[in-house]
C-alpha cells in the first residue's frame, strides 16, 4: 500500500516574514549536570559522527549531552549566549550563529532543532539553507503540526526528518521515545544518534515518509490527555467518595502490580507525597499546547470517533474558563510538572 500523503493547508507567509523571526528557544537552565562523554564509546561504523544542535533549552540540551556522553561530537548554537556557554562547558563546540555551526558540520551536516514549533522552525531552516544540500540531513525535535513537517520536507534542501519526542526531563537520564518521520536513509544514517538520544534501539522507530513522526506524536499527546483524565477522575471519586483515604498509599499499591500501574501513576504517587491528598494549593487550571487540540480536529476530518480524548481536551478549556474546583484538573496540573516540569499554577 502506498504512503499516505497528509493534505496541508495554504501556507503563504513570506520567506522575508519568517527571516525577521529570531529563534527563539525556552531558555530553561537544564537541572542536570553535564554527562561524561566518554560514558560509552561509539560503534565502529559511526566513529566521527558530528551533531549540530540548535537550540539549548531543557529538552535540546538533553539532546547534546546525551550524544556527547555516547562519544560523538557536538556543535551547539542557541539565542541565549549563557546557554551556548553552558554546553560548551559540558564539553560541545559553540557557535556563533547558525552560518559557523553549518561550517563547523563541514560537507555532511546532520543538524538537530529543538526549539518551538512554528515560526521559529521556519526561521531556522531559512537561516541554514543556502548552506545545505541532498546530501545533509535536518531533524525537527520540536511539536510541529504534522501538515508543516510535510511542507518543510518539500522545500528543505536537506533530508527533513520530522521526529516526536517523548519523556520530558526524565529524558536526561532514561533517554527519550522518539518517532520519527522522512527518507529511510537520513533515518539510518541518523540512527546512531537516535541510538544516543532514545531509550536505545528500542526507543525510537521511523514511522513512516514526511509527516508521519509527527502525526504519531499529536496523537500520542491526545492519548496523553485522556489518560491524566481518567487517573484524576479515579482519584476524585476516592477524594470526595466514602472513605478518607490516603492517596499516596492509594497510588503506591496500584502501581505494585495492578493492570493500571504506569510511569503517569508513579507521578500521582509523588505529587501526593509531596502535595498532600488534599494537593495543597494547587489549582484547577490545566494548561497544555496544541496537540490535543490537532488531534480531535484530525479525528473530526478522519471521521474517527475519540470520546474520551475529546472530553479530556474539554475539561482543560473548563479550567481555563472559571469552572473551577475539580480535583481530576487539580492532578493533571501537578502532573503535567511531574513528566514536564512544566510550572504548577497555584492558588492566590
């Protein structure tokens, strides 16, 4: 059967637009302290591996340490002049702009960008295009919708490999899942990084032609949704239900065994432990980007019925609109700190 090609929309923002777009990056300083790059020496075959990683905020830097602990080299590039002096420090080359990383890369350029989808993707690949050829390969890390990854993959003069990147800062230690989308060729001429980066040969696959890495990662966060709803909704029903309960022991016996134990579950023993079965003063405010959103709209096109997904990706705009007070929205905002350290709103 042949590949499915993703309809996408119009695009016609202006090449000079996207050029006026800085790259901006979530210039978070990593809490993980830089990795010994000689942890593991690499394989035969990839001896001589150069990186290029654009974009050092929590999950890039992951990314360059993580390479750099498997042996190979990096060249790192970001905004934030700290950031690049940060890496440097761990041991990657700096840059001084996108133009000295591609001419650190030399005549085979395999460039990582993990900074925030959309224009600052576009902005990224303008920025290195008159120094890229058939010859060199481009990864996206970042949430793109899949619809723009198809467009890049078209106009890139690079191989473009659209990869969605799962596992938060957790990844610093376990690696990331990474689902990855474009040529069967860049993909196994990347594989050895994606070896580094991933959980290891298992932790990353390539999904399919341009698009497909990141289509598996919208839906993976819709998935992703609907089970913080279903695990808040449980706890809710034991919170207010007939028993007082001790929701920390509740989620550590669970997760000992029972069919429903999981890493999320893990997380909603140690926001118990840490907050309290009451959760403190954390508040009913469940923030979150697109992806949820991408997903029931490719669902409502594909005529897929999501139920759960699509009630998940409600109760977040419910918390966002002054209906306030439900428990289940309370843990998913603890939650979504505990795989993300993304910042926990809180009550006045």
């Amino acid at each position: 059967m042949p590949d499915r090609v993703p309809r996408h929309g119009d695009h016609d923002a202006s090449r000079v637009a996207r050029r006026l777009v800085r790259v901006a990056t979530l210039n978070i300083e990593t809490p993980f302290p830089p990795r010994d790059r000689n942890l593991h020496a690499p394989p035969p075959h990839s001896r001589g591996m150069h990186l290029g990683v654009v974009g050092l905020g929590r999950m890039g830097r992951i990314v360059a340490d993580r390479v750099l602990a498997a042996g190979y080299d990096v060249t790192a590039f970001d905004v934030d002049e700290d950031a690049v002096a940060a890496a440097a420090d761990a041991g990657a080359s700096p840059a001084a702009s996108l133009a000295d990383l591609a001419e650190q890369l030399g005549s085979e350029k395999r460039i990582w960008l993990m900074v925030p989808a959309g224009d600052p993707v576009d902005a990224a690949l303008d920025e290195l295009e008159p120094h890229l050829d058939s010859e060199d390969v481009v990864v996206d890390g970042g949430n793109s919708h899949f619809e723009d990854s198809v467009r890049r993959a078209a106009s890139c003069p690079a191989a473009y490999l659209d990869c969605g990147t799962s596992g938060g800062p957790a990844g610093a230690e376990l690696g990331f899942s990474l689902m990855v989308g474009g040529p069967r060729w860049a993909y196994e001429a990347l594989t050895p990084v994606f070896d580094a980066v991933a959980t290891g040969p298992e932790g990353h696959d390539r999904m399919g032609p341009a698009g497909s890495g990141h289509y598996v990662k919208m839906v993976h966060n819709g998935v992703e949704y609907a089970l913080m709803q279903a695990y808040g909704e449980g706890f809710e029903l034991l919170h207010e239900g007939r028993y007082d309960l001790d929701l920390e022991a509740v989620a550590r016996t669970w997760n000992n065994g029972a069919v429903i134990r999981s890493w999320l579950l893990e997380l909603c023993e140690e926001a118990f432990r840490e907050e309290g079965s009451e959760l403190g003063d954390v508040a009913d405010h469940v923030a979150g980007g697109s992806t949820g959103t991408w997903t029931v709209r490719e669902a409502l096109e594909q005529e897929v019925p999501l139920p759960l997904i699509y009630a998940a990706l409600a109760e977040r705009f419910g918390s966002r609109t002054g209906d306030r007070g439900r428990f289940s929205r309370r843990l998913a905002n603890r939650l979504r700190y505990g795989f993300g350290r993304h910042e926990v709103k809180r009550t006045d």
